[in-house]
C-alpha cells in the first residue's frame, strides 16, 4: 500500500511538535487561534498516517490512540506481507473450500466486486499473481516472459471468485489466486478510523494515509466549503494541478510515480491493467472525490488503469463521484470531470 505523496493539506496555521504521536502539548509559540490543528501521527501499512483534529479537541490524544489501536488491527487483518492476515489465510485455504471472512471485511470484498464490475474489470483486487510476476511484491521488479504473465494473468480475475454473503464465506475457483488489498486498504482503514472518531465525539477532522488518501469529516472553522486540500503533479513537485474542498468526502490519486522500473527506454509503472497482465498507461495521474476513502482509492486505481473515456461513463452514471485526470505527455493539462465550480480550482483545465 504505497502511493505517496500527492495531497498537501492546508490550513492557516499548522503546527509540528516533538514527541511521540500522541503528543497533544504545544510549544511555547502556539497563538489561541481557531486555526491551531494537532497532528496524531502512526506508520502503518508501510507509509505515514495521520490525524488531523481542531487544537482544544477534549482527550485528543486518547482518541488518536484508541483510532490508531484500530489501525493496527486493520493492517493485521488485511496485509499480504504477515503468514497471519485473515488475508493470507484467504489466499491460502479459498481454493480448497469456503472461507468465513469477518463481517466488515466482506462488505470492502463485495465493494470491490461491485466496482470491478461498474469499471468493466479495470479494477481488480485478485491480482496478486500478476504483482508477484513483475517483481512489484517483494521484488526483483522484471518484465515476465509472455508465459509468465499470461499464466498469472489466469490466476487473476473477480470472475473466479464466489461472495457468499448469506454465509460470508469467499471461494476461489482455481489454485493460486490471491487478493492484494492495496488498491484500496489505506482507504477502508480512514474510513473506519473515521467512524472511530466520531463514535468519540470528534466532528471536524482531516485523516489521511500517506498523503494519497484522504478523508475529511465536518470543515475546519471559518471554512464552510470543507478542507482545502493541494493536489500536486506526480512528477514536478513545485506545481499544484488543482486545489479542492473536502466536506464529509473522501480523495484519492494513483500515479506511478514512485514504483516502476525502466524497459527499453521506458518507465513502466506498478499499476497494472488486470485485462492485458502489462502496466497501465496514457494517464500521469487519476484523482477521485468519492463519498468514502475506499471508494475513492479504488476508483482512482480503475481511472488511472481504464483511462479518461471510463472515468467519463462512470462520473456521469455514479452520483457523487467526481474525478481529476492528468494524460501522460509533455504538457499535458489536468481534465476535470462532474466538480461544481465551488468545490475546486483548477491551474490550468479543460472543463467536461
């Protein structure tokens, strides 16, 4: 689960304090200002989460440990790097029979069987064969021979595999199938550390995992709109493709920016097309505001794989979904797709 860097969240005043990450004392030089935000902050999952509360929020640290005991659970429960991950033992035992998954943990398997089929298969989390074939794993990063790819290629595949959800049991239909929830872990966890907090009284809040998922609940004070959130290029970091507002609504990018490896004079990238088994391309960067975190996540990695005329279908068949697209190419500017003028500025933009 390791896309990077890609929000900025922005407010008037954002102060760093030393300290663990529950640290909620600040330094001599706070002001008393509405503006003041206090950072929890936790590695899990392989990059930074963090917590973003009004300064003043009652039993601010409590909470954040309470919400950060939840992300290890979660990172237990789903990563495909523990022998011991409901996971694992998923990837493990579903080939020979039914396998009861937890309750919650479903419910994210039949959202990313529902979006596999809304984004006709550019999104599908039974890749793991394939990410294994190209080194994107554990490494070395390769191209396969064509044998190779085309045999995890079927390996993979949502078609193969049976939600019970009277029984909440999931079933592959063939040997070495194996789901890798990156696409859309990072996004789950926000969500339910989200849930976690308002459970605790926390209404206004900005949680994000890595800088590429980001959930934002209630607005900070004396900005109605929501969070202002940066979006910046994947490759020039000095500019911002867009700045948008984040109220009870979640963002998600892909890109390629961080993990690739370089073939006959070519970068090819982590996110794979599950439809061909190659590294997608012909979109730099995909951006999607989404209800929650996990839809979000997963939409942005199905943009980014199917391109701009699939994000089209979807943003104007799919209330609420909205999404900001930058093609490869020199020059190339950030296309805007379903945004109201007050939710996002854009730079540079071509309207749809």
């Amino acid at each position: 689960m390791n896309r990077r860097d890609f929000f900025q969240p922005r407010s008037a005043q954002v102060l760093a304090w030393p300290g663990n990450d529950f640290d909620d004392k600040p330094t001599d030089n706070w002001s008393e200002s509405a503006h003041v935000l206090l950072h929890l902050r936790r590695w899990a999952m392989a990059t930074h989460f963090e917590i973003i509360l009004p300064f003043g929020t009652p039993a601010a640290a409590e909470k954040g440990a309470e919400a950060f005991r939840l992300l290890d659970a979660l990172e237990e429960q789903m990563t495909v790097y523990r022998d011991s991950s409901e996971i694992s033992r998923l990837n493990r035992q579903a080939h020979a029979r039914p396998v009861p998954v937890e309750r919650r943990l479903f419910g994210l398997l039949q959202l990313a069987a529902q979006i596999h089929r809304d984004t006709e298969g550019a999104y599908d989390i039974t890749t793991g064969a394939l990410i294994k074939a190209w080194g994107f794993f554990r490494g070395p990063r390769r191209v396969p021979s064509d044998a190779e790819r085309e045999a995890a290629r079927q390996r993979s595949g949502m078609d193969k595999v049976t939600l019970d959800a009277e029984r909440h049991t999931v079933r592959y239909h063939r040997p070495g199938i194996e789901i890798n929830l990156g696409s859309i872990g990072k996004g789950y966890a926000l969500d339910r550390l989200a849930q976690k907090l308002r459970s605790r009284g926390c209404r206004r809040m900005l949680l994000h995992g890595g800088t590429s998922s980001v959930y934002a609940g209630g607005c900070p004070v004396g900005e109605e709109r929501g969070w202002p959130v940066a979006l910046l290029h994947p490759w020039d970091r000095r500019r911002r493709l867009a700045h948008v507002w984040l109220r009870d609504r979640a963002l998600g990018t892909s890109a390629a920016t961080h993990q690739y490896l370089e073939y006959n004079g070519k970068k090819l990238g982590h996110l794979l097309d599950p439809r061909t088994g190659w590294p997608a391309g012909g979109i730099a960067s995909a951006s999607v505001l989404a209800p929650s975190a996990a839809e979000a996540d997963a939409l942005s990695t199905a943009f980014y794989v199917g391109g701009l005329e699939l994000a089209q279908r979807y943003c104007a068949t799919h209330r609420g979904i909205t999404a900001l697209l930058l093609p490869e190419g020199e020059g190339a500017e950030p296309i805007v797709l379903g945004f109201a003028p007050h939710e996002i500025v854009v730079s540079r933009q071509t309207l749809q």
